[in-house]
C-alpha cells in the first residue's frame, strides 16, 4: 500500500520529453534533450557536458531530459559543451543535425582564445593596449627592448590555453630569450612572451586575477549582442608576491597548492567592473568583422557562447587584458573552489536571456547580463 509510504521517497513519473514544434533539416524534431558521452550516430559529446550538477538540475526544472546516446530522434535544442565534443558550423547541410541553439563555430572562436591570435586582432584594430605588450616567441628574439631591467617580470606562455601549466615565469628579457634560444625555432614557435604587469596592485600582500564572463549571441538575419556578467570573480594568488620569479604561486592564479588559495569573492568595486567593460567591449571590437556570416542554417538557428575573460591590474587601477578563454571553466577546474552558486546563476541567466525566449517564446529577461556596446 503506497498511502504508508512518505510522498518524498515515492517514485514520481518520469517527465515527459519537451519537444519542439520547428524541426530540424533533417527531419527530426528539436528537443530539450542531452545524453553522457559520445552519440553513436552523430559524434557529438554530452551536449550539456561543460556544465556542473546543479547547472543541468537547472536545466531539468526548465523540461530537459536525458536519454540514450543511441536515441537518434530527437535533435538537441540547445548546447553547451567542452570543446572536445564538438566543433558546429553555423550553415549545416540541407540535412545537417545540428543543435538550434549552438557554439560558435572554433575558426571563429579561436580568434579570442589563441593568445597569438588575439594580440594580432588587437593590434590592427588600435587597441594593443588593452593587453600587456606582447610578442610572437619569434618576435621576441629579434625584438629591441627599451628601459628594460633585469628585475622585471616577463611571462612565457603557450599560445594556447593549458590551464597554467604552460606559463613559465622570468625576470630580465635575457633570461627569456635565453629559454627561447633553448627551445629552438621549432619549440618556441607555441609561446607567447608577454611583459608582467608593474607595479601589481595587491591585495591583503598577494596578486590577484578577475574572471568576469562575456556572453555572445548571434542571431536572425544579421543580429548580434555582447554581454558582460555582473557577477565578476576575484581570485587571489596562492602566494604572497614577491618579485623573485622562483615561487609560481606568487605570479600565476592557478598555481601552487589548492589548499593554500584563499577563497575567491566578487568583485565589489564598480570603476573596476567599468573598466573591465570597456575592455571587452574593444576585444569584441577587434574581431567583430569575422563573425560567422549570416543567415545562419538553418534560419531559425542562434549561436549562443560565454566567454572566460582574465583581467589582472596595475598598483595604479588599471586593468589589462591578459587572455580570453572560448570554453572556460565552470565550477571545475580552475575555478573549482569558486561557490558553485557564482555559476548556477550565471548559468540560469544564459537560459533566460537567450535559451528560454528562443524555445519557449518568453520574454528575455538579462538577470546579471549587462549589455555591452561594441563599434564593430
């Protein structure tokens, strides 16, 4: 007799699959669906993979399901996934199955996230300072340095994102052309020098990182919006500074021990979050020119992306770009002992902006999302 049985332990129905009225070019309908590993017939990992527990309970609350990643009849509705799952174009096929509400194609995103690539586009539109100065490895070398010091802080780091393990710190430009000279044309040719930022500014004696999150949207006949999250995470380093290059943790965010990295917190200083604005608002200048030409395919298709910006300043209150991740980190990784909340609700805020107006037709309501305005 289940009237004995407590409501909360009993077995509840299984909802039911939210499925969509706009088919896909392939015929089958778009719906609020995801699945674990790789799909079996159409190569893509999780479509929710990049995002944390929480985030995907999120998700279900809102009608999405998990189903088999055999189940070929129903075409994701939306996708958020790492990189390694997979790359989406933004035309398909006339029989492309392709998720509505997708990435932006990687050609495009590594624009921003290649470290090499972004100084480049920075340069030519005229805005090379909103990064430290920065250099090619090759570059580097043949490079004549004015006023530089042997003290000063230089920074080596892949071109590509590696969750610090590819940042190597230095002091005086000898001792980096010395490990450049060491690496060969063929070594270094995956490196970027970029010059450390001096005076840091300090807080409680240790430097610290601001990742602040910039949603991109693209959609329509040619429409396109940038938005910055007002939910913007400070990250003190793991050691107190010291300008010895020796201890890592005193220069890189992410490095040195876990343990020791004292609790992250939001930002609370708005000329601060002006400036970070600012800033993204001139990078997604510099590579406005290249986003994916439109109408998309099919035409009732969005592309919907949240980039990881990382800002460091100056002891004089200014902020400098240091690099732009295309699939950061969320409540993993090296942002794992941020409060998952920070996430969940940024999270929340991509599908009431962009998400839910698209699928279920509701009004978009920009919860922490503060529009950016950007002279493409």
């Amino acid at each position: 007799c289940t009237r004995r049985v407590p409501e909360q332990f009993r077995r509840q129905p299984e909802a039911a699959m939210v499925m969509l009225t706009l088919a896909s070019p392939c015929g089958k309908p778009f719906g609020k669906v995801y699945w674990g590993g790789r799909h079996k017939a159409w190569g893509w990992g999780n479509p929710l993979g990049k995002l944390h527990k929480q985030a995907v309970q999120v998700l279900e609350s809102s009608g999405w399901r998990r189903v088999d990643e055999r189940d070929d009849s129903i075409v994701p509705a939306f996708c958020w996934p790492t990189r390694k799952a997979g790359d989406f174009l933004a035309s398909g096929g006339a029989d492309a199955a392709l998720p509505l509400v997708r990435p932006f194609p990687q050609e495009f995103t590594q624009r921003l996230d290649d470290k090499s690539e972004l100084a480049a586009h920075l340069s030519a539109a005229g805005f090379a300072g909103v990064l430290p100065p920065t250099w090619l490895a090759d570059d580097f070398m043949a490079a004549e340095l004015c006023g530089d010091n042997e003290e000063d802080i230089w920074f080596v780091k892949h071109h590509l994102g590696v969750k610090g393990n590819g940042v190597h710190v230095f002091a005086g430009s000898g001792a980096v052309k010395s490990r450049l000279e060491e690496l060969g044309p063929r070594g270094r040719r995956t490196f970027i020098v970029q010059r450390g930022i001096a005076p840091p500014d300090l807080h409680e004696g240790r430097k610290w990182m601001l990742r602040a999150h910039a949603l991109l949207h693209c959609f329509g006949a040619g429409g396109a919006r940038a938005y910055c999250h007002s939910d913007m995470v400070v990250i003190d380093h793991g050691q107190l500074y010291m300008e010895q290059p020796h201890v890592r943790a005193a220069h890189i965010s992410s490095a040195g021990n876990p343990k020791n990295w004292p609790k992250p917190y939001l930002l609370e200083c708005e000329p601060t979050a002006r400036q970070v604005r600012a800033l993204m608002e001139q990078t997604f200048a510099a590579v406005w020119q290249f986003l994916p030409p439109r109408p998309l395919a099919p035409p009732e298709s969005e592309l919907c992306q949240v980039f990881g910006f990382d800002f460091a300043a100056d002891a004089h209150g200014r902020c400098w770009l240091l690099e732009v991740n295309d699939y950061p980190a969320i409540a993993s990784g090296t942002t794992e002992h941020v409060d998952t909340s920070v996430y969940t609700n940024l999270v929340r805020d991509v599908l009431q902006l962009v998400v839910l107006p698209r699928l279920d037709g509701i009004v978009p309501v920009p919860g922490g999302f503060v529009e950016l305005y950007v002279a493409g």
